[in-house]
C-alpha cells in the first residue's frame, strides 16, 4: 500500500489520480470509466452532479491528507546526535508519526503528530526532547 | 419449459436464492423469515450453492456483514421481519447512501407492541424513508419473480440502490401454493455476473466507502441519492419487460384489476389484494363497477401513475395494513392523498385500516367496504374516515 508523506501529498492535489492508474484502467474490462472522478478538483463550491457516487474516495489511506498536526499541544524535538536507532519510539507513537526506513527512524512527520509524549517518554537516551507549544 | 410445483413463500424465495446463487448471506433468524436463511443454509450444506453463509448474532450485525460484503465487491444478501429490521434501522440509511445494490428478503411481519408474530406492514413502512427500493407481493409466484427481478434492479448503473422484496409474514411465506419456477439457466443468465466498477477488494485500484461529509456536501449527497430513486422508477419497469419476455408474466408499478370503468376503487398492498380480487369478481357479476388497484412498487412512490389510475373513479378505498400514528390515518392514505392532491384529481377517499398483526381481512369485509362507498355517492351516507376493518368495539 502507498505510503503518502509531505511531498506525496502536494503531489496528489496536482496529479490527476486516474492518470496513475491508466494502465491498470486500460486492462480492465475495457470500458470507459464513467465514476472515477478526480476528488482533488471537489470542493465546497462543486454542483451536486460532480460529486463522485455515494461520496466514494478513489484513492486509499485518504485521511493522511488531513493535516492533524495543526492540532499539536506539545512538539517533540529530536535529538538526532543521542538516537541509538533502537527503534523502541516509533511502534508506540498512536498516529504512525516516526517513519522508519532501511532499519533507521527519520524525522518527525509535524503533519499529524499531536505531541502525546509517548515517545519520548520511551526513549532510553533522552534523544527525545517535549517542548511546551505547536512549534 | 417451466416448472409446475407447490411452495410456500418462504420456499420459493429461497429456491431463488440457491438460483442466482449470490456470494455472500450474513442472516439472523426470526419468525417468519427464519425458513429462508435456514432454506438456504441447507442448500449450501448439500453442496447447490456457493454462497458464503455468515450466521451472526444479531440483525444489526446481518445488515452490517451484508454491506461490508457489498462494499467488497460481493453480492450479498439477507432476510429478515418486523423487530430484525428495526434492529437495522441506522444501516439500511447506510446501504442506500453508499449506494450498495444489496438485496433483502422482508418477511412482513408487525413491529412490537405488543409482541406478535403475525402480519402487518408496519416493518415494512417503518423503513419507508430510509432510500430503498420497495416491492410487496401478492403471492408465492409474485415473491419469486419480485425476487429474481431484484438484483439486475439493484446492479443497473442508474440506480445503484438496495432493493426490499417484501411477503405477507405466514400468509404468503407459509401458505404453500401453486407456483410456477423458472430454469436454473434462465434465472443465472437473466441476473447475470456482478460486475461492480468500484470495490473495496480490488488491488490496485483503491477506494473509501462512506466517509464523513460536512454539511457543505451532505445535502448534494442527498440530492444524488434521491435522483437515483427517481430513475429507479424505469428500470423497474425496463427489468420487469425482460422478465416479460423470459417469463411470459407481465409486471409493472401497479397491477390494475377492472379499473377501466370502476366507480369504487379499492387500493390495497399484499396478500389482501387477492382478496379484493375475489370480491370483485363476486360484485361484477352483480353489476357492481368495482375494481382493484393492487400497488406493487410502493419504493419509490409512483404518484402521477396512481393519480391517473384513480381519476376516473368516484371514490376510492385507500387500505393500509399499518398505523402510522400520524392521527390522520395510515401511510399508504398520507401519500396517495399526496399524489391525488398535487396531481388535482379531487375524487372522494376514504382510509381503511385493517389486518394488523394478523387479524383477518375477509371478502365479505371488501363487500361491506364497497357497499359502504356506494352508500356514500348514492345516498350521501357519512362515512367515517379512518375506520378500523373488524375492530370489537
């Protein structure tokens, strides 16, 4: 399943949707299709006939586009220097906010960590720092 | 050739389950419609039908499991009556505003209280505003065609809603009658393959079913849903011509029985309707001008039709098989006097209530009933509305 971050998401309100999937549309059955509709051109000013049918989102993992983060009570701060790559951080975080990649975690995903403190709570090296504020 | 057999409602309906063969059933049992799931249980059991069958623990759960399956790509099914349907109000919203073209088999049977087990369809009307598509009746054989009509109905790309076949609880799904079935071959190519465009299973090509909206697109969600039941309308009629053609028995939104030059119309939904019928053969040939307006698609409400249907007629009888408390009177009443109003044909009605949880509705009440309405145009008689048929008072 495609995992959206910052850029994926700039990206997926210039990219038509339907285009990325063309070849996969071509192969199957060999109609037109007539309900995908590119949701990024919806909006509170669409007339009822362009909405998609039952309100149906063609796309998946749609509520990361959401920018939660605008919600952060506290920030946490990382301390890149300290981190051990234990790993422990990022399987307790409630809102998948730590990615990890090749064995390593990377940075902070701001769009949607709300700033809860497990994390660094769980941290033996002190490699995560809570600061009081959205930061 | 067709199959001559006898079978109660409840069998002929399961008997076309097993034929269209449908990919998913999550049902809970309740009388009267328990014959059905468990019908089908034992076709499965005996290795006729593929069907993944899902026994849950309650009704909210076989409505819930049938639009999980829907959303899914499957074609999904359940049954159920009276308290079973209640328990699924709040989904049975949901399967028509996600647009899913699941199909259920409603065994009419009253609502609670007080408990009872017999028919009314105050089931039925209780969800007559939730966006299905609802079709009564009369007999076996209307419950088995209604059926096999039910899904090329629900599939068509302009309706993609969920369809109600509705049977009078014991007296149509016990009582076992002639019946003449259709070839397995004939029901599979008729109903054909479900060939969703969009759902949940499809690698590649993912989707989210019923998301939260916010009051900027609620209300065109709404509109959408409703022009959906709107065009409904002819594909009802559209499946009912290739069925026609399949079976040689010819349905529509209503079934009109010596109307044409009718004084007195009675206008009735379900079992009761073949009553009516036999009292107005026994009246016509007294020379009564009496006739029947049998509603068969009461989802959604062909208004104009039956208002042209009633216009020639002086009074009409208009019978509900439930309360709906309004203190007015019963709903099939509220929206045929809706129909009748908007359209300007101001023929004289009166509201008959009758045959709740069960109690009996007979051909000599149709013969009082119409005697009653010859009383009122030929000698001014006052009748009163919204009269209860065979109340001890």
């Amino acid at each position: 399943m495609q995992d959206f971050g910052t850029e994926d998401r700039v990206k997926f309100f210039h990219t038509i949707d339907f285009v990325r999937w063309l070849p996969v549309y071509g192969a199957v059955a060999g109609m037109e299709s007539t309900m995908r509709t590119d949701v990024s051109k919806i909006n509170e000013k669409t007339p009822h006939q362009d909405l998609t049918e039952g309100l149906m989102i063609f796309a998946g993992g749609s509520s990361k586009l959401f920018n939660t983060g605008e919600w952060r009570t506290n920030t946490p701060v990382f301390h890149e220097d300290r981190c051990k790559q234990c790993l422990l951080c990022a399987p307790v975080c409630p809102d998948s906010c730590i990615p990890v990649k090749d064995g390593k975690r990377l940075a902070f995903d701001m769009e949607h960590c709300k700033g809860c403190g497990i994390c660094a709570n769980v941290c033996p090296f002190d490699a995560i720092e809570m600061k009081e504020g959205n930061i | 050739m067709a199959i001559k057999e006898r079978m109660s409602g409840n069998e002929a309906v399961a008997f076309a389950i097993r034929q269209v063969n449908p990919d998913v059933m999550p049902a809970f049992p309740i009388t009267p419609s328990t014959e059905i799931p468990q019908l089908v249980s034992t076709y499965i059991a005996n290795g006729q039908m593929d069907t993944e069958f899902i026994p849950v623990e309650s009704e909210h759960s076989s409505m819930s499991a049938t639009i999980g399956a829907e959303a899914a790509g499957a074609r999904s099914l359940t049954a159920t009556s009276s308290a079973g349907l209640a328990l699924m109000w709040e989904e049975l919203l949901l399967a028509a505003s996600n647009r899913l073209p699941l199909v259920m088999a409603l065994v009419n049977r009253t609502l609670s209280g007080p408990i009872n087990i017999n028919c009314d369809h105050s089931d039925g009307m209780g969800a007559r505003d939730t966006g299905w598509i609802q079709i009564y009746a009369e007999n076996n054989q209307e419950a088995y065609d209604n059926f096999i009509q039910a899904y090329p109905i629900a599939e068509d790309v302009r309706v993609h809603l969920p369809v109600m076949i509705c049977q009078d609880g014991f007296i149509t799904s016990h009582a076992v009658e002639n019946i003449t079935l259709l070839e397995d071959n004939l029901v599979k190519d008729f109903v054909g393959e479900y060939e969703p465009e969009e759902y949940l299973l499809n690698p590649g090509k993912p989707i989210a079913v019923g998301p939260y909206s916010i009051s900027s697109y609620a209300m065109e969600a709404k509109k959408n849903q409703e022009l959906a039941m709107e065009a409904s309308k002819a594909v009802i009629l559209e499946v009912a011509e290739r069925f026609k053609e399949m079976s040689g028995r010819e349905y529509g939104l209503f079934e009109e029985y010596c109307t044409e030059d009718a004084d007195y119309i009675m206008f009735i939904m379900g079992s009761a309707a073949g009553t009516a019928k036999q009292a107005v053969d026994d009246l016509r040939e007294q020379g009564k001008k009496v006739g029947v307006i049998k509603l068969r698609v009461f989802r959604p409400f062909p208004a104009q039709e039956i208002a042209q249907a009633l216009k020639h007629c002086k009074v009409a009888a208009i019978m509900d098989r439930c309360e709906s408390y309004n203190g007015n009177g019963g709903p099939l009443a509220s929206e045929v006097s809706a129909a009748l109003f908007s359209h300007k044909v101001m023929i004289e009605t009166v509201n008959y209530i009758y045959g709740l949880a069960g109690r009996d509705f007979t051909v000599e009440d149709v013969y009082d009933i119409f005697a009653d309405l010859e009383a009122m145009v030929e000698n001014g008689k006052e009748i009163k509305q919204y009269q209860y048929i065979n109340l001890r008072k």
